[in-house]
C-alpha cells in the first residue's frame, strides 16, 4: 500500500464526492485506523498487546482498514481520472466544433472579409485550448490517475487474499 501510495498522483484536496463518501483516507480516517489497531490501554491496565488474540484482533482491523482504505483510494484516483478525462474530452468537442464552424463559413463566404476574421480569431481560440491542455496536463493526469486506481485495486485484491488464506488456516 505504501510503494502504491507514494507513486500515486496527489488527490485534491477537499476529496470529490459527497461527505462521508471517501472516510477511511482522511487524516481523521487514518487517526481512527491507528485508534482501532493499536489503541492505548486505559489508565490503570495493563498493556494485552502481547496475547495471541489481541494481536491477531489487531492485525485483522488493521487488514480490514488497508482493504477499505485501498477500494476508497481506488475510487478516488478513478473519480478524478473520470473528471480529467470529461474535461480533456470537452475541450476536444469545442476544438471540434469551432474548427467545423470555422470551415463552414470560409466555404460559404470566402470573400467576406467578416469571414476571415471569425476564422482567425477561432483558430487561435482552437490554438488557446488545445496549448492549455498540454500546459495543464490533463491527459497526463487521467493517466496517472487511472494506473493508482488500477494499482490500489490490485492492493485490495491482495488483502482480499490474504483474508481467505487467513480463512482458510483457521478452518
């Protein structure tokens, strides 16, 4: 999780999606997975972290975290690869259709001096678009995000396995 984690684009900040709905990769969410997994004994007890059973209560949580903490990242990174993507994609449909408008008015006034005006100044336009894109990266990004989300799916599935190995040796 954490090799994955490190080379993943950075998420914005606030998350999208509605509250609650990536809770487990939040600093508070994180703060609760430590609380859950390692919590401090109360004052007055004694420390059980070295009994077998509190251990392995400990490492199932702290599994079961990792796991729900990889699907949250991997929703997030395929959330925002989407939103990119959506962007990318609606400034190649406006590039699209002024470059056809552009066409249709020199082909029916070629003469009019209006006419080549209107298609210098949406050929910039088209120029203007398309260098913002490349400037801003958005097609980079769609990518990047789309390999984390892959990646942190494949870090789920891993836990997901060690779940049923686990299963599987306490049967």
């Amino acid at each position: 999780f954490g090799l994955v984690f490190d080379s993943a684009p950075p998420l914005p900040r606030p998350l999208p999606g509605g509250a609650g709905q990536f809770d487990r990769i939040t600093i508070q969410g994180t703060l609760h997975l430590a609380a859950v997994t390692a919590p401090l004994p109360e004052q007055g007890e004694k420390a059980v972290a070295g009994l077998p059973t509190a251990l392995r209560t400990r490492l199932l949580k702290a599994l079961l975290g990792l796991y729900r903490k990889s699907h949250q990242m991997a929703d997030a990174h395929a959330l925002i690869s989407s939103r990119n993507d959506s962007q990318v994609s609606t400034v190649q449909i406006g590039c699209l259709l002024l470059g056809t408008a552009i066409t249709i008015i020199l082909i029916e006034a070629p003469d009019w001096r209006v006419s080549t005006l209107a298609a210098a100044v949406g050929a910039a336009v088209i120029s203007a678009a398309t260098s913002f894109t490349k400037l801003i990266g958005f097609e980079t990004k769609v990518a990047q995000h789309r390999m984390a989300s892959a990646a942190f799916r494949d870090c789920a599935n891993d836990v997901e396995r060690l779940f049923s190995a686990l299963a599987t040796s306490a049967n």
